[in-house]
C-alpha cells in the first residue's frame, strides 16, 4: 500500500485545478479563464486497492497586495510543508524562466516533477526544448508532457506519482473524495459563475457566503450572500431588472444539483462589505483562515 500528500505548485492560470479534476475524475476545484480563480487549498483523496494519494490544489502563486492574497499565499505553504512530491506544473507556452525562478524560490524539501502543460499542438523540437531546459534544475527529478484538458499522458503522471510515494497506510478511510464540506463547494459552484458572467474587476472584489444549506425530505435549501466591496458592484451582480443575478442563480443551481444529486432551492443576496479583502474579521467569517 502506497499512501502520501501530492500538491501542484504553478502560476495562475497554469492548469492546475483542471488537473485535479482529471485526476480526481469529479470536479472538485471550480475552472475559469481568469488567473486567480483557487483561493483555498483544495484536497482531492484519490483512492484505490493499492494507494491513497491525497491531492492538494493551490492558489496561483503571486505577490500578496491584499490580506486576501496572503491567506492564499498561506495555503500554499502549508502545502509545502506536508508535501511528499511536489508536481510543479507550467504552460508550456508561458515563459520557462519565469517558472524557473518561481519554482527555485519555493526551496522544496520533497522531490518534484515538473509537468508540461497544454501540449496541444505543440511542435515535439519546442516539447525537447522545455525538457532541456528544465533538466538539471536542483528541484526536478522527472519531467512530464500532459494535457490535463484532453488528459493526455495522465496515466503516465500517476504511475510516476506512485513511483515517488512512501509505503503506509491510508489517512483517510472510506470513500470520501475530500476533507472539505459540501458547503464549501456549493459556495464555490456560486463564485465560479461569478468568474464566467462578470467583467475583470467584478470576480475579483467578490466572495460568496453560504448562510443556510438544509436537505428537506424532496430538495436542498441553499441561502448564500454574494459579497462585493462597493454600492455599484451590487448593481452589476444584479443587473438590470435583476436579469444577471437570476442567470446566475440558473447556472449555479444546475451544477450544485449535479453535484450533490438532489433538487436545489438556491437564494441568492447581495452584500457589500467595504474593504472585505483587507479586513481580518470579514476573511475569517468568510472562510479565509
């Protein structure tokens, strides 16, 4: 029995949560086009006869200019700190040095593979390239070519996964995919529409509150506050007539309901909270800790 903790390290936008959902086979970790969608540490525990390995998904790495960014940049050494193989995940299209650089000032005391990302339609002289630039580097011990998209080559990442896991018993058991709340994710399922249907700044000045989840005998009754920082951020969350905020709350309960297999009632309210992202109380309260 193999057992042990596997977190993805990378730039915005760099993959990592469509790898955890590739992985996992079940979308654990909400995916949009901007960079900065993760927040938390995601957990993903991914279970079989032989192995347990316990998948962690981590905010982009970043310069903090918020107390919000710090909680994120928080949860992201914690992940160093337990981490039995790091996966140091890039686009190949991004810039190698730049990953280099920021892959160096983790200072990793686990072993790392670096994984290749959207290989898509890459030439296979830019792929030996990429592969030998990051050979040599003190932090990598394998290199990787995947898709996490189009799952290409995942199967090769998990056997090489496994290759670097201690032996020992399982941390959790039963079949749980996460540590985390249902709770949780529903907030997140809220917040990820937040990130498809607004413009650049609205995603980033908002956070989601669940006040009430409760099964009844037929549905499951949702009560979530969508927080912004400003009067006129409420009116574009609402639209006019109410017509964005009623898209959202469509959109957002089709996929609760998928993911929890039962009918949602969801209610759907807009806060402002001035400052939110730079004031301890509110972090903690919205689940920033």
């Amino acid at each position: 029995m193999k057992s042990g903790f596997v977190s993805i390290f990378g730039k915005p936008n760099a993959g990592k949560s469509t790898l955890l959902n590739a992985l996992m086979g079940e979308k654990l970790a909400i995916v949009s086009p901007k960079v900065q969608t993760t927040r938390h540490r995601i957990k993903g525990i991914l279970t079989e006869k032989d192995y347990q390995i316990i998948l962690s998904d981590t905010p982009g790495i970043i310069e903090p200019k918020y107390k919000l960014h710090e909680k994120m940049m928080h949860a992201v050494r914690s992940s160093l700190e337990d981490a039995d193989l790091a996966l140091l995940l890039l686009d190949i299209r991004d810039n190698w040095e730049e990953n280099d650089t920021l892959f160096s000032a983790l200072r990793l005391k686990a072993p790392a593979v670096v994984v290749l990302n959207k290989i898509d339609g890459i030439p296979a002289a830019t792929l030996a390239e990429a592969n030998a630039f990051f050979t040599g580097k003190p932090y990598c011990r394998q290199i990787i070519a995947i898709s996490a998209l189009k799952k290409t080559n995942l199967d090769m990442l998990l056997n090489t996964v496994l290759g670097f896991l201690p032996e020992g018993e399982p941390f959790f058991e039963g079949d749980d995919l996460t540590d985390l709340p249902t709770k949780f994710f529903v907030g997140e399922l809220i917040r990820e529409k937040v990130f498809l249907l607004y413009g650049d700044e609205i995603p980033y000045q908002t956070t989601v509150l669940v006040q009430e989840f409760a099964e009844k005998s037929t549905l499951t009754k949702i009560r979530a506050d969508i927080i912004v920082q400003r009067e006129s951020q409420k009116g574009i969350i609402l639209g006019e007539g109410g017509k964005m905020i009623r898209q959202l709350g469509s959109d957002a309960r089709k996929d609760i309901e998928a993911f929890i297999g039962r009918k949602v009632f969801l209610e759907l309210f807009v806060k402002v909270r001035p400052k939110w992202r730079d004031t301890e109380n509110f972090l903690k309260e919205y689940g920033y800790n």
